[in-house]
C-alpha cells in the first residue's frame, strides 16, 4: 500500500467506527466497471457495491439527472408534494406492474417498511387477532441491521448483545417447502413469508427450481403474503428485471408470471444505479392502502433528487438491455469459472444467476483463504470480498463486457494459480 492509502486507512481507523472491514484499498474515482485508488491503479469492481451500482460507476444519464434536479430541488420533505415524486410513482408501478409505490431510502428501511405493511395488513384485512401476526423468514437471511430486521437473523455476531429483540417472528431452513408448508399450516396467524430470492450474504444461495413458485402458490393457499427482498438480485442482476420473474423472458416487469408475482416487492441499491440512496416498496392497492397519513414515513423518502435518479437508472436497464447482458455473461462467467476449477483444485464450487454468482473455496468457513485470494485479485487489478471465510461473491456491474468478462477470468485464474 502506498504511504497515501495507508494515512487515509489510518485516519479512518482512528475516527470512524470499526463497524466494517474493508479490503486495504482507498478508490476515489470510478467509470463503469471501473474504479480507481488514490495513486491511480485501475481495478474491475466486482462487487458493485454489494450489487448496487449495476448500471455502471457514474453512469452519465443518472449523475446528470441527479445534477440537473439538485440544481432545482433537492428537498421539501413530504409536508408538501414535489414536481418528481408522482412521476416516479407512476413510472415505478408501471415498470415493475404494482398498483402503488412507497419510497424510502435504503434496503434496511424498505424491509422494515414492508413487514409493518405486512403485519397492518393482517390485523386491518385478514382479521388477525391484536398483537398476534407472525412472520415466516429464512434461516441465514440477510435483509439488513435495524434491531426488528437483526430479530430474525442467525448471524450471532451481529445480533451479540443488541437485545431485547422484536417478537413475532418464525424461522424456516431456506429452499425447503415442506418447512415453509408447516410453517403456515402451524396457526392460522401467519401474516406473510419475507424471502430473497437468491440469498446474497449468506454466498450466493441459489434456491431449487420450482421453489419461489411453489413458496407464492402456499402463501396464497393460506392467505399470507409473499414478500420478496430484492434489494440484492432485483434490477436486472440475475438476468431478470426480477430474479422472481422465473425463466420467462419478460424484461420489463414480472406480469408474465403471476405465480411468484410478490404481493410485496422489496427494492433498494440498484434502483438508483448506486448514484443516490433510493429504496422502495411496492404493492397493489388491497395491501398497500393499509398505510394512512402518520403511520410511516420518512424525511428524505421521495424527495426530488431521488425520484429523478430513480427513473434515470430504470431508464439505464431497459435503454442498455442489462438484463440479457447479465444472463448471457453470467453464463460466460460461471463456464469460465468451472473451467478454472477443472485446472485449479482451489476452487471446489461455482454458482450463481445471472451476475451474481459466488465461488466456494477449498477450505473451511472459518479460514481467512477467502481474504488471501483477494487481496491478490487485487494486485492484479480485481476487487471482490468474501461472503465467508471460504466463498467469495462476484458481482460486477451489469454493463460488464464478453472482453472484460474474459479478462477478469484471466486475473482470478492467474492469482488463484498464486496458491497452488
Ligand atoms: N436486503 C438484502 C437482500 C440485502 O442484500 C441488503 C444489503 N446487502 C439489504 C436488505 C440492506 O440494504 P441496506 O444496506 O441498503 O440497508
């Protein structure tokens, strides 16, 4: 590391919160599926900031809408209307065919926002019984960090020490519909089922085919709502607009396959391209009505600059067809990937959807080989992170190239060879 990298790593160290560990690397500017260090070298983001800056870095169409709005407007709060909020309302529901929309900022806020809807929902619409509703969530989730979303999770580090928890909430092993079927048939106060489609923290979890479909026609069968957090594999990332669009074709909103349509669609990171921090819920009218004037909300949610870099970075997905891009170089990545696994021992699994894909290392969860690797990948110009000890995800903005692709996969084959 050079000595800049290393005062601003310090400076960092000394002033902020050790709430993250980053990989020693300092980036001050970035260009589609590239970013730069202070001294200058060039890497392939392969993160995307945890699947976030999917339409590239800077994208020019979604910096110069959030430039030309934070010119005009920036901030009312919603105490008056502003001239962008029903724009993106109305082009947001279309896009993705949900009757309404409620903005709010980040992935964490728009998951905390849809299991309020939910749980609403079930005392206003289902009947539930006061203070009974219950809500099915996975093992090994990730959905965020507020203390309600920690509840449920089964990360021990991140949940030590942060209680009293919020109750009301039933945990089920991911990808097994038996669990989920016993699950909702366990009492009749079952309010919905929160799932991500593909879990993203916990490596790249691809569930069984069928499984999402199947998880929707249950959760009907006993009148309990489907809740999707695409905040990690929405916007185009698995090859779909939606990773719950199934193995239609449709691009541009899940109408085509009505059977893992969620009644409650999570959306947060790439919904802005990464330009700005947007996140959003959808859902259609029975449901989303439940929500009257007082009972959420939030300062920033929809304000102008949001709503105009919202509707630039759709625009971006639909304009530059990054859902076909993702499939057909997720399949070139993952040929590739297995094509080192058959020359380096190392790497014991590949799998993935679309650009979002991890590769499982040949060594336990708990060794620190994961972080070896990239911090060669960096050297050699790539930056990824481990999800654990032995998977690391790779996920690099969908605007990604077949020549980049190949030349990534050139990086990650000659550092692995490094360890053999
Ligand atoms: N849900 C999922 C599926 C996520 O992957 C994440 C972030 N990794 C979140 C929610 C939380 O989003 P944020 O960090 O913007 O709060």
């Amino acid at each position: 590391l050079s000595s800049k990298s290393e005062a601003l790593i310090e400076k960092e160290n000394k002033y902020g919160a050790h709430n993250y560990h980053p990989l020693p690397v300092v980036l001050e500017k970035g260009g589609g599926v590239f970013v730069w260090d202070v001294d200058g070298k060039k890497y392939y983001d392969f993160l995307s900031a945890y699947s976030a800056v999917n339409q590239g870095h800077c994208h020019p169409k979604i910096v110069g809408a959030m430039v030309k709005q934070a010119q005009t407007l920036t901030l009312t709060s919603r105490a008056f209307h502003n001239d962008q909020l029903g724009v993106f309302e109305e082009y947001v529901t279309k896009y993705f065919g949900f009757d309404k929309v409620l903005p709010m900022n980040t992935g964490a806020e728009a998951v905390e926002t849809a299991l309020k809807i939910c749980r609403k929902w079930a005392y206003e619409v289902k009947g539930t019984p006061e203070n009974q509703a219950q809500i099915i969530v996975c093992e090994n989730n990730f959905h965020g960090r507020t203390t309600t979303i920690i509840s449920f999770s089964n990360d021990e580090n991140a949940r030590k020490n942060f209680g009293p928890f919020t109750e009301g909430f039933i945990k089920i092993p991911y990808d097994d519909i038996d669990a989920l079927e016993a699950a909702l048939k366990l009492n009749s106060n079952i309010a919905g089922f929160l799932v991500e489609p593909i879990q993203g923290e916990a490596g790249v979890y691809v569930p069984s085919e069928g499984y999402l479909a199947k998880a929707k026609a249950l959760c009907a069968a006993h009148n309990a709502l489907f809740i999707a957090d695409e905040v990690q594999t929405g916007i185009a990332r698995t090859g779909r607009l939606l990773a719950t669009c199934g193995n239609c074709s449709c691009t541009q909103g899940c109408e085509n396959t009505p059977e893992v349509k969620p009644d409650i669609l999570i959306l947060g990171k790439a919904i802005s391209g990464g330009v700005y921090p947007v996140s959003a819920v959808l859902a259609n009218n029975e449901i989303m009505n439940v929500i009257k004037p007082g009972q959420h909300g939030s300062t920033f949610g929809g304000n102008p600059v949001a709503a105009a870099v919202a509707v630039a970075a759709l625009e971006v997905v639909r304009d530059e067809n990054l859902s076909e891009n993702a499939e057909r170089l997720g399949i070139l990545l993952r040929k590739g990937l297995n094509d080192i696994a058959s020359r380096n021992s190392l790497i014991s699994l590949v799998r993935g959807k679309g650009l979002l894909n991890a590769i499982v290392i040949n060594c336990d969860e708990e060794s620190d080989l994961a972080w070896q690797i990239c911090l060669k990948f960096r050297d050699y110009g790539l930056l990824a992170k481990p999800t654990h000890g032995n998977k690391i995800r790779f996920a690099p903005p969908l605007v990604i190239t077949e020549a980049q692709i190949q030349d990534c996969l050139s990086i990650i084959e000659k550092a692995l060879n490094d360890f053999k």
